[in-house]
C-alpha cells in the first residue's frame, strides 16, 4: 500500500529539512513523499532540489494558504494513505507510519488515524492536548487508544476516500480552524476517526512565518460553527470564543488583529448563514458521545 506524505511549507529551511529525513527515515518503504512550498525565499527550493531529489517539489508563486496547499498536496498524491506533517515537526521513532498502515489494515470502518503531538524543548503534550483542544473536550491526557471526533492536520493520516468523499479543504479560510471544519463533514458523512498515542510527533511550534493567529482562528471559528451548528450551540461557542480570544488579543498586544476578525466575520455572515448546512440530530448526538467541538 503506497503511503503519501504531504508537507506544507513556507520559509522555514531549516526546519522542513528535519521533517524530511524524519520521513526518509520511516521504517516503511512504499511511500512517497511531496511538499508544497508557498512561495519561499529563504532558498527551501534550492535545497530540496539538491539534497532531497526524491521529493516531488511543487512551489507556488505565492501564499495560496494553508488549505489550498494542502489541497494541492492531495491532488497531486498516488497514495491510498496520506500522511500530513508540519515542516516544524519530526517523527518521534520510525515505526510510525507502519503502525499506522497496520492499524488502516485491521480496522477498515477507521477512515482516519490522529497521532499525538508532544512538544519537542519540553517533552509535554503540546497543542491543547492537556487542556480542552485535543482530541476531546475537557482536562486530561489521554492515554489510550480510542476514537475522537478531531484530529491536527500537521499529524494525522487519512484513507483517500476521506476527500473524494467528503471533499478537499475549503480554501476560503485560508489558514486555522480547517480540521474542524473537515472533521464536521466525515462525521456527517459517518466516518470515524481513531486517535493512537502510541503513533507520535515531535512538534518545534515554529515561530518562523506564521499567520495573524488571533485573527484567523476567531473569523474562521464563527464562520464554521454558524454554518454546521444549531444556532443554540453557534451562539455559545462563538461567544466563548470570542471571550478567550479578546483577553488574548489585549494580553499579546493585538486587538487590531482581533476587532478586524470581528468585523470580517460579521460581513461574511449573511453568506455563511444563506448556505448553512446544519449537521444532523445522529452528527450532534455523535458529537456529544464523543465530547466533540460544541460547546468550545
């Protein structure tokens, strides 16, 4: 079974070089792997061209956002298995994609695998996993193996089916919040998601080129709860949200960020609201067995 991994990229030289030998250095072979580069100037091409020439290299002429690389990513893959990873983060052994492809094989109702990601100075859960992000609601790490309603796109792998049947990323939001996005219509569409902690990343969290986070994860989080939500569940998560994100945006400085979130995702909610597609009663319950993104 041929495994792609797609790395996405953007002036980040230095990191995506770890990311690529931690890939060459999985224990499975049948695999390939691809980045998508937006736009890069720091000489990331240069590089691959010369010391990854197995990479099937594609680098846009600009910024096309987190889910249009990807998407280009997907397009581009010959794999039955993708494995997305962040170009800051490595594989902490090098079993994992056979682990992973093990686990696909045994279990043909899992349509995708979510790894655990571990911050790599402190050795920790990383990403919210401690504290209410990831993969379920409320305190805790967990320990075993079981599923999730959620997974991080820089670490997780998926059955090609998952987009030819619920589809590609929705380009629209850019960068931030398009896991749940996604993970609101495998789940409509009945699919299942299986987190295994033993199948782990080693996640750098790179400061280098990132996004205006606030003001991304705030416009896209309103924008898909109001379209996949019933309204009761819209409105508290929204607001919650915009709480947590307010005290943010004055603590680090960036309620400019912030007030333009606000004001944009208000201005796109005739249109989201026009094409809401609410989940389902059997999604909703499911999401709720699962302690899944309702409420927060």
């Amino acid at each position: 079974m041929l495994v792609s991994y797609i790395i996405l990229t953007r002036n980040r030289k230095g990191e995506v070089v770890k990311a690529l030998r931690s890939v060459r250095n999985q224990d499975y072979t049948s695999k390939e792997i691809i980045v998508v580069d937006n736009a890069s100037s720091d000489g990331t091409a240069e590089m691959i061209k010369k010391d990854f020439p197995d990479v099937r290299y594609y680098r846009m002429n600009s910024n096309i956002g987190a889910c249009a690389g990807r998407n280009i990513g997907i397009k581009e893959a010959k794999g039955d298995i993708l494995i997305f990873l962040d170009d800051d983060a490595i594989f902490e052994k090098g079993n994992e994609t056979t682990t992973a492809v093990n686990k696909f094989n045994s279990m043909p109702d899992i349509d995708a695998i979510a790894f655990k990601v571990i911050d790599e100075q402190s050795g920790g859960v990383s990403h919210g996993v401690q504290h209410g992000g990831y993969p379920v609601r409320g305190k805790g790490v967990i320990l075993e193996e079981k599923e999730v309603s959620y997974f991080f796109i820089g670490a997780a792998s998926f059955r090609r089916r998952v987009f030819e049947d619920a589809g590609l990323f929705h380009e629209e939001y850019f960068i931030y919040c398009e896991e749940m996005e996604l993970s609101f219509r495998m789940l409509e569409k009945g699919m299942r998601i299986l987190f295994i902690p033993q199948i782990a990343i080693l996640h750098k969290m790179s400061s280098t080129g990132r996004m205006p986070h606030i003001y991304y994860q705030l416009r896209n989080r309103i924008w898909i709860v109001f379209k996949y939500l019933p309204l009761i569940y819209a409105i508290m998560h929204s607001s919650i949200w915009l709480i947590y994100l307010l005290w943010h945006s004055i603590k680090d400085k960036k309620t400019d960020d912030y007030l333009k979130a606000v004001i944009d995702s208000a201005k796109g909610l005739p249109r989201i609201l026009k094409n809401r597609s609410v989940l389902s009663r059997r999604t909703i319950k499911r999401l709720k067995e699962l302690r899944g993104r309702l409420y927060y």
